[in-house]
C-alpha cells in the first residue's frame, strides 16, 4: 500500500535551529593564498566532526517513521544547494524525480552514462525531461567505450567487472559529487542483505558526503504502487522481464521466482557495482 502520508509535505518533529555545516578549512603554502583560498573556498568539503556524524544519526532516527517526501524535504533544507541525487533511472529513482519535482525541482539529478546502458534506460532521460522540466544530466567516464575497449584488449566487463564498475561509475561519481555536500539514494533495505543496513541518513565514506535514503523503508509494491497511482514514467524493459536494470552486458532477465537483483552480473559473484557498499 502506498503511504497514506504519501503527497504530505510536512516536517517532522519540533523544529529545531540548525548547526552551521563543518566545513574544511581550507590550508594553503600557495604565495598567493588569499587566490588559492578563494578558488578552493567555492568547493570546500565537509568535515565531518563527531558533533556533525552525532546530528546525522539522531536525524536518521528521527526520519525513521518520516514519509519519503518528508526526508528529501529535510535533507533538501538542510544541503541545498550542494544537494544532487544520482540515477538510474530504476523505478525507486523514477518515484524520487517525481517527489523532487514537487519539493524541489532544481535539484541537480546526474545519471552515469557508461556508454553501456540499454537504449530504454536512455530515453528515460527525455521521457523525465518532457513530463517535470527536469534535465537529468549524464556524466562520462574519461575514455570512450571504444577507447576504454581497446585500452584493456577488449571489454573488460566479461573479465574484470569490478574494475569496469570502478573506472566507468564509481569514479565518474567522485568526479560529479565534487561542491556536493550531499545525495539522494534510492535504494531500499529489501533489495538485498548489504542494503538492509542502510540508514536513511548517514555519511557515506567512500564518497565523503552525507547519502540520505529516502526510500530505504519502502517495499517494491509501495514503489510500484506509486508510479501507477501517478502515471511516473518508467523503463519499460521492466515490462519485459527485468526488475533491476544496469548496463546491458551485465543485465539479463529473471526468471518467476528468481530474486529481483538475480539478472545482474549473472555468473560473477558480483551483486553491486560498488555504489552503495562500503
Ligand atoms: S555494470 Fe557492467 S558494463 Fe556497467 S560499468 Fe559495471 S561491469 Fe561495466
């Protein structure tokens, strides 16, 4: 059933005065440090303090019982503008374009164009653009597939995906994540035992930046529930057997029965591209 607060934008709990983000202050031998602060100042990162990582676990708490809308609200008065969301375009990252379109449509979304993804997954891109104004914005690796091909004597998904995932996604994140102070995650806990410990809100070392996962508490029949109740636009490959969508070389479909992640990296040991473990 879809969350009976589903359209409420309401904060949750007391309002509270909040904290000055901790920002790294930023240190320079430069001979001419007021230039060199001045450049960094525009993109300092956070410092994440233990008062800022304690905020950040009593506000995960408190979001516990807090609708979706209701969490990107929070984690949208408290980052933004340095808030952005990264997506697949999967129907949990459709559900949160179409709150964000709501809350706030000058987000900045990102998808990571690997050069690999299916054709459906890319039109999304125009399909979300057409019904919310919104321009997803794709961001690249270095190297072109057929550079990156010919680079490592063939593609090196079929040998080496963890090395593929890093070089094609994960780097290409750290690059479009830099002046971010923090991200919307569309995964859930039911989607799998490394995602079941997720918070909603908590600081993602890897990226140095506070991840905030809005529909961590849903299941895949709220999620679904609400791309029918509002028409959001979908993948359609979901239509045709695929569940969970990734690149093309490393998704097929899944059997009835078969787990919804069965179809990804099929035959590796693999089960995520290495975005949302630690
Ligand atoms: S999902 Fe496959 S093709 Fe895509 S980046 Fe990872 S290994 Fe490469």
């Amino acid at each position: 059933m879809v969350s009976n607060a589903e359209s409420k934008q309401t904060d949750v709990g007391p309002k509270r005065s909040r904290p000055p983000l901790p920002v790294l202050q930023v240190v320079t031998d430069d001979p001419n440090p007021e230039e060199a602060r001045g450049a960094l100042a525009a993109d300092p990162p956070l410092l994440p303090d233990d008062d800022f990582i304690r905020e950040l676990a009593e506000q995960s708490q408190r979001l516990e019982t807090a609708t979706p809308q209701e969490i990107l609200q929070w984690g949208v008065e408290r980052f933004a503008p340095r808030f952005t969301m990264a997506t697949a375009f999967g129907p949990e990252g459709m559900v949160i374009i179409h709150m964000l379109s709501e809350i706030a449509p000058e987000t900045s979304v990102f998808n990571l164009e690997t050069g690999y993804q299916f054709k459906e997954t890319l039109d999304l891109r125009e399909r979300v653009k057409q019904r919310y104004g919104i321009e997803v914005e794709f961001k690249y690796p270095e190297l072109s597939v057929e550079a990156y091909e010919q680079l490592h004597g063939g593609p090196l998904y079929k040998t080496d995906p963890n090395r593929c995932c890093f070089d094609r996604k994960i780097r290409v994140l750290h690059q479009a994540a830099r002046g971010c102070y923090a991200w919307a995650s569309a995964i859930r806990r039911d989607q799998s035992p490394d995602r079941a410990r997720a918070p909603i809100v908590g600081w993602d070392r890897k990226f140095q930046l506070v991840k905030i996962s809005p529909l961590a508490n849903w299941t895949k029949k709220q999620v679904w529930g609400m791309i029918s109740k509002h028409d959001i636009p979908y993948n359609e490959l979901h239509d045709r057997g695929y569940p969970s969508i990734g690149c093309k070389p490393c998704t097929r479909s899944v059997e009835l029965g078969e787990d919804e992640r069965a179809g990804r990296w099929s035959g590796f040991q693999k089960t995520e591209c290495g975005l949302h473990s630690s």
